[in-house]
C-alpha cells in the first residue's frame, strides 16, 4: 500500500509492548499517564495520595511532587508520619517528596474570548521536574487549577491534553485528586474530566 498524506506501518511490523505498572500491589497505575482518583468529601483522597506518593519514590529512583492546595504543610507532614507507622514506609521517603507551598496556578485560562491551555505555566512546571527528577506529579483538587466551566468538555479536554500530552513526552505520571458529587460520589463535572484520562479510581464506603 502507498500512502501519500499520512504515514502507515503495518501492525506486523510493530515491536509489541504490554502496559507497565507502577504499584503493582497497592493501586495499579499505569506508566507515564494521567489519572484521577475522585470521590465526595472527607474519604481520604489526599492521604491515598501521600501513600501512593510514597510508595511511589520507594519503588523507584524518582521523586514525587504534591500540590495539595487545601492542605496545610504541618498537616501534610503528619499524615505522611502516619502512613510510615501503619504501613512500613521508610521515612527517608520524606526527602523525596516536595510540598509546594506556590498557590494553584490556572493551567488554562480564557483569553480574549477563547478558552485555551496556559503553556506557559505548564513549561515552566515540566522544566523544573525533568530538573529534578520527579517522577509523580499531584495535583489536589483539579478545579483549583482549571480556569474554565467545570461541566464543559470541550474545555475540559483541552486542559486534559495538555497534561496528556505532558506525561508521554516526559515520561512522567500525573495524578489529579477530584471532588466527586454529592450522593454517589463518582467524579464531578464534564465527563471529558475523566475520559481523557487512562485510570480513574473511586473513593466509597463500604
């Protein structure tokens, strides 16, 4: 076959790959993707968060950074004392895992009518992480950081791409922490939220 306006290979000629996990025993995540765990208030999404950024930086020789912009540093430290108690994690993990104390950023505004990524946010965030070898980026909550109507996918998805695009060009996981509704507790807001993304868990009561 001749192709003239796009380029083809044949899936017999493709080199075969399966999908690669981190956390295997904890909470599968999938390599170099984007995620979101979700549920409603006061289930513990930012603890799970701490906990897989922890194991995380043990399983591996990166680092992980955690934007928990509801949650007070002190806060933070001690849960982080928690899960090394309850769970065996080394302490030294600590040395790690870096807080940012940075307010969120809108990591895609409106501008002049139009809804659009803020890449220059972004860069600047991606460079300072391939810098300093961090591996797991958190983001808590996701609409702290998104500048446009939470119900709208064609909005959503253009702040979700950025962040797709992101993870498979630097070879990096992201992880947003996402409010979900009242009642059932699954994710908040324009669906394109988590269909963009390659694994979404759940927070429920048992």
């Amino acid at each position: 076959a001749s192709f003239e306006s796009i380029q083809t290979i044949t899936i017999s000629n493709i080199k075969r790959k399966p999908i690669e996990f981190y956390l295997k025993d904890l909470l599968p995540i999938p390599k170099h993707t984007v995620g979101v765990i979700s549920s409603r208030g006061g289930m513990g999404k930012t603890f799970l968060s701490l906990r897989i950024a922890a194991e995380f930086v043990k399983e591996t020789n990166k680092k992980a950074l955690c934007w928990f912009s509801e949650d007070e540093k002190e806060v933070v430290a001690f849960r982080f004392d928690k899960i090394c108690e309850t769970f065996g994690v080394d302490n030294k993990t600590a040395s790690k895992i870096h807080y940012v104390t940075t307010a969120p950023k809108q990591f895609a505004i409106k501008e002049n009518g139009v809804f659009k990524a803020n890449y220059e946010a972004i860069t600047g965030l991606r460079k300072d992480c391939l810098k300093n070898n961090i591996g797991l980026v958190v983001i808590d909550p996701l609409l702290a950081f998104y500048g446009g109507d939470e119900n709208d996918n064609s909005q959503a998805r253009i702040f979700m791409q950025v962040f797709l695009e992101w993870a498979k060009t630097d070879g990096i996981n992201i992880l947003f922490i996402h409010h979900g509704q009242k009642g059932d507790g699954s994710a908040r807001g324009a669906g394109a939220f988590i269909d963009a993304t390659r694994f979404a868990y759940e927070l429920h009561y048992p």
